[in-house]
C-alpha cells in the first residue's frame, strides 16, 4: 500500500515522506524510522501489548516503548525525478542515501 501511495504521489509530482522502515524498497522521497534490527519484534511487541489490554491491563498502566535509534533515508533518484534539490546540510544528516 505505501509503495502504492509513493508511486501516485509521485505522479502527481508530490513530494512524500513515509515514516517505517519496511518502506525503504518504495520510492518514497525520505523515510524515517525506527531502526530496529528485526521488523518482526515490532510485531511481536504489538501483540504482546494487545494480549495485556485484551486481559483487562489499562492502556495508560503499560510501559511507553521508545526508538532508541531512528534511521533516515534519503532517494535521491526520486528527488531527481520529482526535480528536488536535496541540501546538502540534509543530505549529510542521513544515514542512508539511495543512488
């Protein structure tokens, strides 16, 4: 669905920011996220927080769970494309260009 999303935004000459890493294959403009070494323990955290409310536990009661790194990532093929000149100050705050 995101790729879908970038692909029509980019039609329409947009520019795009999507937040997650799983969106890093879609030609989005900038992505960022939260580096987290395996996208399943996101998962696996969600069910384990959903489990405890379905039990009755209050939402408000459980631990917040923070990024303890968030990665960006930047397309310059898609900046580019859309004809955006990324600063060079932004460019080199990234963690990750796309050539």
């Amino acid at each position: 669905m995101a790729k879908r999303v970038s692909v029509f935004l980019g039609k329409l000459l947009l520019k795009d920011w999507v937040l997650g890493r799983r969106t890093h294959h879609c030609p989005a403009l900038v992505v960022y996220g939260d580096e987290r070494a395996d996208e399943a323990e996101t998962y696996r955290l969600v069910g384990i927080y959903t489990g405890k409310i379905l039990k009755g536990v209050k939402p408000g009661d459980l631990p917040v769970q923070r990024a303890t790194k968030v990665k960006l990532t930047i397309n310059l093929k898609t900046a580019k494309a859309l004809g955006i000149a990324v600063p060079l100050a932004l460019s080199g705050r990234a963690d990750e260009l796309i050539e």
